[in-house]
C-alpha cells in the first residue's frame, strides 16, 4: 500500500510508502498558509460518471469515464508488483503503479510539469518511519486508461529523486502511484494470470461467484481473516488488500503483541521506502485463511510500521486469482487461477538486489541478511554483479536473477565487482524463510 505499506522484494519487506498518519493540507492564502487537520480516510471519495453521486464524507473526489461497458488495459509486473501505462492530460504515456492501498495518488513532480498540473497547496505528512516532509499538491489529473479517463481532484507530488532507491528496487522506471481512487470509480477487475486490468460499471450479469464482504473500503479494502499459529491456534485480523505490496502477508507488530502471537525461526530483513527504512522480522505461516480458501507454509512478515488494520494480503497471495473489487458495494470477489496450488517460493540466498543505471542493468547487492548463505560466502552490501553461472549481468534482468536465486540447494557461481576488483563468488541457496 502506498500510504506507509510493508511489502516484500527478495529478502526485504519493501515499504512503498507514500506515507499515512495525519495529513495537514496546507493551502495558499495571502502570503500565509492555513492548516486544516485531515485524517486519512477524509481523503477517500466518490464521483462516479455513470451517474453515481460522491459520498458524503469525502474530502477528495474522483471520477471515470468508461467509453464503452468494459475496458481492457493491459498490465506488467515487476518484483511481484503491478504496474498500468496511462497518459496524463494527452502527455505522456507513463507507467504506474496499481495500489488499492494508497489513498491518494502521487506523482513526480517532472510529470506534474509536463502534464500542465495547478499547483493547490501543499500536504505535511507524518511518515510512520518517523519524521515528517512537506509534498506539493496539484489539481487537474486526467489519467488515460485505454480510452477509460479516470481523474483525481488533488495528486500529490514528490521529487524525482525520492522515487529512484524503489525504481532501482524494482528493475524499472515508474512516474507514479494511482491508488485506490480508481478503484471506488468502478467495479475494477485484476487479472494476474493474463496480465489485464478490466474496468467496469457493474460486475456482469452472469458472474456466479460469491462474494467476500468487506469491513472497511474508506480505509481501503479491509477483510476479516485468519491466521493459524503453530499448535493449530487460529487468530482472527483485519487485513488491508493490498495491490501495492509485493508481499504474500505481513502482520503488524503491534497486532502480533496484542494477540501473544509466538512463532519459531524469524530471520532479519530491511524495510524501504520514500520515508526510510526499517528492520523487520521475517517468517513463515504454518496457515493462512483468505475467505473460503487456505495457503500452507506462506512467507510473512513482521512490521513495526503503525497501522489501523492488523496486516495486509499482498500481490503473492493475491496474484493466484482474478481479483475483482467492488468498492460502491463493499465487496471482493476471488477466482482462484492456475498457479493457485502452486507452493510459495522463496529467495533463499539472503540477498536483496537492485538495478541501477539508465537501463537498470548494473545489478547489485542492496542487502545482505544477517546468518545467511550469502553473508557465509562473503558477499557485501555495494557488490556489484558482474555474471552468475558464466552469463554477463548486462544479458539478465533483475526479476530473472531473482528467479534464479529462488532454486534451493545448488550453487551459483558469482563474479563480482568491488572497488577495483572482480571476485570469484560461490553462493549456495538454502531452505531458510525469505
């Protein structure tokens, strides 16, 4: 989730976090600024084109446009992330990425620029990392979604800057987050297995799945769910689903204290954002209860970022269905695809990768997880890689290292450059949690 969410890239729970708390919006008067306090589900409204009016306790509004009953725009993943590609005010196109989590949008300021954005105000906010930082705010968005015009009264805006450590995280570049707006606007249908992201007005008429309610949509897409602890203990949370994160499930620290919730082997991982870092705990699930289904043995994490929900179900989890929200009615339909009986993988070398460079092919070591096998072969954070099992770095991307790095119990060849050396490197992945 873009508002301060946990997610997982490799060994890390990435926090892509456009940042959550209290949100001060701060508007330009003569030559003072105004405070006016704003939580975040003030942000959250509705302005539906096909004649649907906006809900009365929203602060912020949106609306869609859809040319016809459907619309179809196809989607690409990136570390387990979804990313759509729209024009912005006929400028453009851009890719973004899809977050139900993120309850207002945020865009670079260059692309506020190039799309002829009014400036509006500015936004402080409190990071749940701590701290605070002061974002412009702009008026005027008009995404273009396949022919679908989705607009945001206010999108927030950051420094190009501040999104390069998760562009490099990802593999790619991206202009923004278009968050869960959208998703009040229409019945919004995700398809992971055939990469197509459907917008709608209605679900269709010959739709024979049974729906899962939700608890909250001005939060965001709330569910009450399950987890089973070692011993076969099952304890209940509010679980945010959550198309930013790149996770399978992450629980909340402050939820695992309240529950006395004791699991067996954790292992250290770092958490990222625009906002910092932070070190998490990392786990895995002897069960997990999503509505009439069960996952075996899920990796999971443990946050300590703040949150009103107890966890969050990410794109691992989320990526064995076509997923389809229904925000206007507080609902979520789940159809299980192909890769649903699949197990979990794993990244078990203990290493977090990013790509650098203007093509985002220099791949090089971001993290190295304390007591793993990659901390055993000697590899540090900066090492650069140079090939992996004789092929050049500059022939892979960073999602296929990743892939590679998931295969347990072989050894990888590495060469790798430090400082002014290249080292010849054996990792071994192990069976150890993510």
């Amino acid at each position: 989730m873009a508002l301060d969410r946990t997610a997982h890239t490799a060994t890390s729970n990435l926090m892509f976090a456009y940042d959550r708390a209290i949100i001060r919006l701060m508007d330009r008067t003569a030559g003072e600024l105004s405070f006016r306090c704003l939580l975040i589900a003030g942000l959250l409204s509705l302005v539906l084109a096909s004649g649907c009016s906006p809900r009365k306790d929203s602060a912020d509004h949106y609306s869609l446009r859809l040319p016809r009953k459907a619309v179809e725009v196809p989607i690409q993943r990136a570390g387990e992330h979804v990313f759509v590609q729209a024009k912005m005010n006929g400028a453009g196109p851009y890719w973004f990425l899809l977050d139900s989590g993120s309850q207002i949008g945020v865009i670079t300021e260059d692309l506020a620029r190039e799309a002829g954005l009014k400036l509006k105000g500015y936004v402080a906010v409190v990071h749940e990392v701590g701290g605070t930082a002061t974002n412009k705010m702009y008026e005027g968005a008009a995404f273009d979604l396949g022919g679908a015009i989705y607009k945001a009264s206010s999108v927030a805006a950051r420094p190009r800057e501040t999104f390069r450590r998760m562009e490099r995280l990802h593999g790619r570049r991206f202009d923004g987050v278009i968050g869960h707006g959208l998703f009040l606007c229409s019945v919004l249908e995700l398809d992971y297995q055939k990469r197509i992201l459907r917008l709608r007005r209605r679900l269709p008429a010959d739709s024979q799945m049974p729906p899962l309610q939700l608890s909250s949509a001005q939060e965001g897409p709330i569910l009450t769910t399950s987890v089973m602890l070692p011993g076969g203990k099952v304890v209940k949370g509010r679980f945010l689903i959550d198309t930013g994160s790149n996770s399978a499930v992450d629980l909340i620290e402050d939820y695992v204290e309240r529950q006395h919730l004791v699991f067996g082997q954790q292992v250290e991982g770092e958490s990222t954002s625009l906002s910092g870092s932070l070190r998490i705990k990392q786990i895995v699930l002897d069960k997990f209860i999503f509505g009439p289904f069960s996952f075996e043995k899920v990796p999971a994490g443990i946050t300590p970022a703040k949150f009103t929900f107890d966890g969050i179900i990410g794109n691992r989890v989320l990526s064995k269905f076509t997923v389809v929200f229904d925000y206007d009615h507080s609902r979520v339909w789940l159809r299980p695809n192909t890769s649903f009986n699949e197990p979990f993988d794993r990244n078990t070398s203990g290493l977090l990768l990013s790509a650098d460079g203007p093509q985002f092919d220099k791949i090089q070591v971001e993290f190295v997880r304390p007591n793993s096998s990659a901390m055993a072969a000697g590899l540090h954070r900066g090492d650069v890689l140079v090939s992996i099992d004789g092929k050049a770095s500059e022939t892979l991307t960073l999602d296929s290292v990743r892939e590679l790095l998931k295969q347990k119990g072989r050894n990888f060849e590495l060469k790798v450059g430090r400082g002014q050396e290249v080292l010849g490197i054996t990792l071994r992945a192990t069976t150890s949690p993510e």
